[in-house]
C-alpha cells in the first residue's frame, strides 16, 4: 500500500489542481480500499447510483449545469491525465460533496460520493476504482482498466 500511495504521490505532483489517473489491478488492492470492504461496496445506500446526490437525475450531476460543462473555464484546470500525458476529461464536485468525473465531451462517467468511501462508480453503480487524497490536497485517482474504456468510448 504504502509503495502504491509513493508512486501515485510522484505522479501526483507536477500539477497539484488536476488529477493524475493510473490504472490498477483491483487483486492486488488492500481489502480497505477495494470492492470487497463493505465501504465500498455498491449495493451499501449511500454509494448506489440512485442516492439523491449520486443520481444521474440530479441536476448537479448534468453536464448541461454549467459547473459540469466542458466549455467552463474552471473545468480546463480540473484535468483528468494518464501518465503518458492524455487528457481523459475533467472532474467537478456537486454542492453535495460528489466528486464528478466527466469525459472530454461532458458525458459524465463516474462519481465518488460525497460520504462513507474514497471508491468510484460508474454512473451504472459498478466500482470503478479509488481516489487517494495526498497531503497537499491534490488527489490521484486509480481506476480499473474497465472504468478507463468508459471515458474513452
């Protein structure tokens, strides 16, 4: 664990407002961060998509609110970047605290709930993946090789 947060730190580092993504290999997480931690989990109420603030149908969550748009200005600094440098999309919290991850185009893909878990679903309720809060107040955020398609479809 402590090895994946230091690389995930480095990667981290050279742009503290967007958010580096790794991929990651879900078998080799520790129980207190995967799936399988009840926390975590997407059946658990408040990490299921049809939480109130988690719900596809809550305007905070709309690419149309202009918060979400791509073509917000706040949004070109709220990067989502792979390690070779490619922009996936961009994130925004909702005024619920759920953090947003959005594609290029403003579709979103994921959330993280604002509450209980650092895990990611897919708009669909899947896990999705992690985000680790570093010390400066930056995240990075480790996803599984399904959940990074869903940005590039």
């Amino acid at each position: 664990m402590i090895r994946l947060l230091f690389i995930l730190g480095l990667l981290a580092a050279p742009a503290l407002a967007d958010a580096p993504l790794v991929v990651l290999d879900r078998t080799q997480l520790p129980f207190d961060v995967g799936p399988g931690n009840p926390a975590n989990s997407p059946s658990r109420p408040g990490n299921a998509p049809h939480a109130a603030w988690n719900s596809s149908g809550n305007t905070a969550n709309s690419s149309s609110a202009w918060e979400n748009r791509p073509s917000n200005p706040a949004n070109e600094k709220r990067l989502i970047f792979t390690a070779q440098g490619d922009v996936l999309g961009y994130y925004a919290r909702n005024a619920g605290g759920v953090l947003n991850l959005f594609d290029v185009n403003g579709r979103r893909v994921a959330y993280r709930p604002a509450r209980g878990t650092q895990s990611l679903f897919t708009t669909a309720g899947t896990w999705c993946g992690t985000v680790d809060n570093l010390r400066d107040g930056s995240f990075v955020l480790a996803v599984i090789p399904e959940c990074v398609r869903e940005f590039r479809r």
